[in-house]
C-alpha cells in the first residue's frame, strides 16, 4: 500500500485500485490511467469518506477481490466475510 497524494474523499477507492492495478513509477500519483482503472470497480452504494459497513458493500459488488481491514482503537471487533 501507498500514501496517496489525494485532496479528495476517494482515498479508499485510490488505495484499492492501486493495490490491484500497481504503477512502477510514482505509485503514490494519482494519474489518468488510476483513475481509469478505478472504473473496472463496482462502486455503486460506496462513496467516500469510507465507512467500516461501505466495505462490505464494496465487498458484495465485487466478489472476486478481498479486504482485509485492520482498525485501531476499535471499539468492536468486525468480522468481514
């Protein structure tokens, strides 16, 4: 994963993109052809800033990918399936 250089509420939505689709130059740009790639997503029901319950929704509209999610200070724990 990457520190994006991002000014907007896509921070997730760049990060998993990033993850699948990996740049070998500048991989913390956010660039056309990441944006591009972003679109092979199925994002309808997820918008920004993201929310625990959104990934799972993310999740359901794209099966094939998994997510690991790791929070700190949780107040609970969540099991992602």
């Amino acid at each position: 994963m990457y520190q994006l250089n991002n000014e907007d509420d896509k921070c997730f939505k760049r990060v998993v993109t990033t993850a699948i689709y990996q740049s070998e130059n500048h991989p913390e740009r956010i660039t056309k052809v990441l944006k591009t790639n972003a679109e092979k997503f199925n994002w309808e029901g997820v918008e920004g800033p993201m929310q625990v319950n959104k990934i799972l929704i993310f999740k359901k509209n794209n099966s094939k990918y998994g997510i690991n999610f790791y929070g700190y200070k949780m107040i609970k724990s969540i099991l992602l399936k």
